[in-house]
C-alpha cells in the first residue's frame, strides 16, 4: 500500500461486504467510529457479533494507515496492513452470509 487511492479501495470493498449483508436498517456509509456506532443502533447489531468485530478492526487499521501513512516501513505500518489482507476476506465472507 502506497497510496491514498489504494486506502480508498480497501474502504470501498469493506463497505461494499457490509452492504452484501443486506441488514434491513441503516447502510453503513463509512468507517468512522460514528458511522459505526450509528450502524450498530439502526440495525440492531451488538459489537460482540464477528462480523462486527472484524468490521470495526479493519476500520481501526485503516485509520492507523491513513494517519501514519508517512512512516509505511514501520513494523506496525507492515503488520496492520498484513492483518488487513486478512480481515478483508473474511469480512467479504461473512457479508455474503444472509
């Protein structure tokens, strides 16, 4: 990951497995911890569901990148993204499960 845009798309995909969920509430429309939290009301979610939870860790190392993104040779840096390449899949799995 190099760049604003690569950021952006890993938002976007995220967003984009939430929104498979097809949860009859409110659409989440970012990964701020607000937009969250406002998710987790309108649909009734508890922050204990996996889904929830893998949601709301990618959303945290995508906040740790985009601060930090001037220092992408760090050992954190390198291990957030790495643990982002794993949450990524799985939350595009579990948005599939109806």
């Amino acid at each position: 990951m190099n760049s604003f845009l690569d950021r952006i798309s890993l938002q976007r995909r995220i967003l984009r497995a939430v929104s498979k969920r097809g949860l009859p509430g409110e659409k989440l429309h970012s990964l701020s911890r607000e937009a969250i939290n406002r998710w987790l009301v309108s649909n009734q979610l508890s922050n204990e569901d996996e889904f929830v939870r893998l949601v709301v860790a990618a959303a945290d190392d995508l906040m740790f990148l985009t601060t930090r993104s001037q220092d992408q040779t760090s050992n954190e840096f390198q291990n957030r993204l790495h643990t982002l390449d794993t949450l990524i899949p799985a939350i595009e799995s579990l948005g599939a499960i109806r």
